[in-house]
C-alpha cells in the first residue's frame, strides 16, 4: 500500500509543470503615427551614429532620418523587415504598434524623419524566432541577430514623410505645389530637387504615361513625376536610367513644368547633381 502510494504521488510530480508566462501586448493604438509634422522629442543623431552604437545609445529615444527600404530575411516568424539606410548605414527598421503596414508600403524608396528608441539585437537563445524586451515591454519584440540583418534597430514610434512646402528654401518648388496649383506656375521656370527614380524602374508613375522613351523620374518627398527634353546628365556626372544604384543620387533640375491628367512634367533647361536631399 506505501508503495503504491509513493508511485501515485511521484507521478503527480512529474506531470505537474510551472504555468509558461505569458507576455501579453499593449492594445494597438490607433492615433496616427505618419504625417507631415515633426515627429516629436528625441535629439536628432545622424543614422550612420546609431548603426555604429556599441551600446551607448541602446534604450535611448532619437530621431533620424533615413530612406525606408524593405529587406527580405530567412526567418521562421518573420518573413520581411524594413531598414533605414543612409548611404552605407542601415538600421533595422522595427514599426512600433499601432504603426500600420499600408503606411510603410506607400513610404517605400522615400526618405523619413523618424522617432525610436535604439536597441541593439541579441544572439538566439531559443527557437521563437523573436527575442522579448522585459525592460521594455511597451515596446515589439525583436528578431534574434543574423548575418543579413543590422546589428542596431530603431523600434519607430512616429515618423513624418516631407516638411512642410512652406519650409522649402532657396527658391525651390515643390513637385506638389506644382500640382496644387498648376495654374500658377504654368509658364514659369521652377527648380525641383527629388531622388533619381531612373525610367520609372519603381513604377511610381502609371506605365506608359512618358512622353518620349528617354524621359525619367524623380521623387520629391514622396511625388513623382517626369523629366522630360534633357538627359540625367550634366557637368561632372551621367547617370544611368536603367540601373537601380544610381537612385542613391538626388538630382536638381531647372524647367518649365505642366500638369496633364493629374500628373507633372518637367521640361528640363538644366540639370545638375545635387549632394543629397535638400534641408526643407
């Protein structure tokens, strides 16, 4: 009878296990996290700083500005993550809650202001795929460090897209501006700065809506639009519109600009390399 017992309670204790913790995530919030304001407190510490931090800056919020790209990554749980990248600088890009996808996707190939807190990714140590923040838990998970992803991650909270027109400075246009009111500018010589788009290799303007086979696209704050009548070309450098590595360059040209159904041409008279974007 004792030894029956003793049998009884040893298998009590094995199968008896502690309850697994359960980390719970904030409600997603529902405020608007993109627009054209400034994306709030944080000093602003250029993205090539923070993707070289060795831990100084971990936990701490900044803002900083960067193009949104999208990496695919081999991950259990993960498919697809975004960087922000400033030439040679990458930082993971990891959207806070509340931050939504249709947002990201339209910010593609732009660059963005944005506020974060940096935090460093970590070695796995089990197999979820993610790694749990316990002294942040307001904050998203992260992935485990690899080879193909940034060592150092901002975990955005608010992002902008564009200054606001009225921030522009030394006589440059806007491409919307231009396309508010078209009738203001019709005749009028303009100059626009954007990132150099190639022949539309990002299909950010409607197939077929070029008006000859050598016209280009440039991308200011998120508008495209098409230069037309001069190569993207000029004193010191030629940039090639079928290669992606050259939209890494921001171009200034100087035209006379037109508005046909709801999209802008730019009849370019002068075309010159710009060192990177315009300060709006």
């Amino acid at each position: 009878m004792k030894g029956l017992c003793a049998a009884a309670l040893l298998s009590f204790v094995i199968t008896v296990r502690p309850q697994e913790i359960q980390v719970q995530k904030p409600p997603v919030s529902t405020r608007a996290v993109v627009s054209n304001e400034d994306p709030g407190d944080g000093a602003e510490i250029d993205l090539a700083t923070i993707a070289n931090d060795i831990g100084t800056l971990e936990n701490k919020d900044v803002r900083t500005r960067g193009t949104l790209e999208r990496v695919d990554v081999p991950a259990e749980a993960i498919k697809e993550y975004y960087v922000l990248r400033a030439g040679a600088a990458r930082v993971l890009f990891v959207p806070g809650y509340g931050m939504l996808r249709d947002d990201l996707e339209r910010l593609l190939r732009t660059e963005v202001l944005a506020h974060g807190v940096v935090r460093l990714l970590r070695p796995q140590m089990f197999r979820d795929g993610l790694s749990l923040d316990t002294t942040r838990p307001e904050l998203p998970p992260l992935p485990f460090a690899s080879p193909e992803l940034p060592r150092v991650s901002l975990t955005v909270r608010s992002m902008s897209n564009s200054a606001s027109a009225a921030e522009q400075s030394n006589g440059r246009t806007r491409a919307r501006e231009v396309l508010d009111a078209p009738k203001r500018f019709k005749g009028k010589r303009v100059r626009i700065i954007g990132q150099f788009r190639g022949r539309n290799l990002f299909r950010d303007l409607p197939e077929g809506t070029e008006r000859t086979p050598a016209d280009w696209v440039l991308m200011d704050a998120g508008q495209a639009f098409w230069v037309t009548r001069r190569a993207p070309q000029g004193e010191g450098f030629m940039l090639d519109p079928a290669s992606k590595k050259d939209t890494l360059h921001w171009v200034e040209v100087e035209g006379t600009p037109e508005v046909w159904n709801g999209l802008l041409y730019l009849r370019a008279s002068r075309v010159m390399l710009a060192l990177g974007k315009p300060q709006r």
